[in-house]
C-alpha cells in the first residue's frame, strides 16, 4: 500500500512516476546511488568541500584546478581529520528535502542506497554522518589515487562491489556513473532561480534527452530544504 506521506514534498506526476518506478523494480538487485554535492545537498554558492579547503588552505584558489591542489595538500596535513572534525562539529550542509524523502522511500522498499561523491572520501563520511545517516554506504574519492569525477564514481563503485539499478546525479559529472546504472538514471535539473538552486538546466535537459535520462526538477518540488 502506498502511504499518503510517501514523496509528500513532490508534485505529480513525478511523485506517481518515481513511486511506480520503485515498486515495479525487479526484486534483486536493489542498489541506488546518489552523488552528494548538488543532489543530495545544496552546492550554492558552491560546494561544501570547497567551502571547507577555503577555510582551511593557505593557498590561493582562484580556479578549479587550484581548488584540487589544495585540497589534495591539505589531505596530506597531518590534522587533515581534525579539520573535517572541527568544519562539521558547527556546521551543517542544507540538505533538499524532496531527495531525503526519495531516499527513505528507496529504504522502505528493500534498496540499498549509496552515496557516492567525487568529494574526498574522510570529508564525504563525516558529512553523511553529519548531514545525510540514512545512507548504507559512503563513497569518497581517495584524492592520492585519483582525483577524475566524470570516471572516478564507477571504478569507486566497482571497487565496492556495487552496480546501481538506479542512479541520481546533477551535472555531467555523474554521466558516467548513470550510465552505468542497469535500469534508470534521474540528473537534478536546477531551475528555481529565487533561492539560488539554478545552473544550466537547458544545457542539461538537452543532454539527458540524448542520452536517455530522466530528469528531476527543483520546480517540481513543493518544498526545498530539509
């Protein structure tokens, strides 16, 4: 029986299509991963990753690949864990409502959900533990092996033995790990312009529709934020 609470932050018919999606899965093989930053939490003004090596780095950042060096520097401090610690003893990352509902309801029907985020795999723990506890499993990114997000998730994820029945993400880089998911594959459209949720979603409505993704709207939700 479908409780009427089930995915009461979405709008139909997504509500419907993800609820019929779930309860017609085939019965083994219940995996489901989701990417973190942009997915699961909120990555405006930017990611919580980046939020963190900005605090913590003395270096200058003033690019993506700057970003990277830093914090792969910074994983190599020996009070790297103490700073994770410290960042997320004060701080919590704003989580998207709709998607924690998805989550529990993936739970409730015998899947098991994974996290899986290019973000480094100590910061990745500790802010599941933090903000996000409902997941099985959590999949970082060892920053000392590699440090590739469009590639990285599905060799993580074949390291772990996992192969998702479906897959959640919200921007190119997760293109491979939906993929090489066995059933479905949703991207997080960002379009809600007023509370700062918004980042290409022409671009990325284009791009799923070519590779067959489904697609998941900010605006078809009736609330953000957890």
């Amino acid at each position: 029986m479908i409780n009427a609470q089930d995915l009461k932050s979405w709008n139909e018919p997504m509500r419907s299509e993800l609820i019929k999606m779930i309860k017609k899965a085939p019965k083994k093989g219940r995996v489901a991963t989701f990417d973190m930053d942009g997915t699961m939490i909120s990555e405006s003004p930017t990611y919580e990753i980046a939020l963190f090596t900005k605090k913590y780095s003395d270096a200058e950042i003033k690019s993506k690949d700057d970003l990277v060096k830093a914090l792969v520097a910074l994983t190599k401090d020996e009070n790297y864990k103490q700073y994770v610690d410290e960042y997320f003893s004060d701080h919590q990352a704003r989580v998207y409502q709709p998607m924690l509902e998805l989550v529990e309801y993936l739970k409730a029907n015998d899947f098991k959900v994974i996290l899986c985020t290019a973000s480094e795999e100590y910061f990745a723990q500790v802010a599941a533990k933090t903000s996000l506890p409902m997941f099985d499993d959590v999949i970082g990114t060892n920053m000392a092996v590699r440090v590739n997000e469009h590639e990285g998730k599905v060799l993580n994820l074949k390291e772990a033995g996992y192969q998702p029945m479906f897959a959640f993400g919200n921007s190119a880089g997760d293109y491979e790990m939906m993929e090489y998911a066995t059933k479905k594959s949703y991207l997080v459209i960002h379009d809600h312009k007023e509370s700062g949720e918004y980042a290409k979603p022409e671009q990325y409505i284009s791009e799923c529709k070519e590779k067959g993704f489904g697609t998941l709207n900010i605006n078809d939700w009736t609330t953000i934020f957890q």
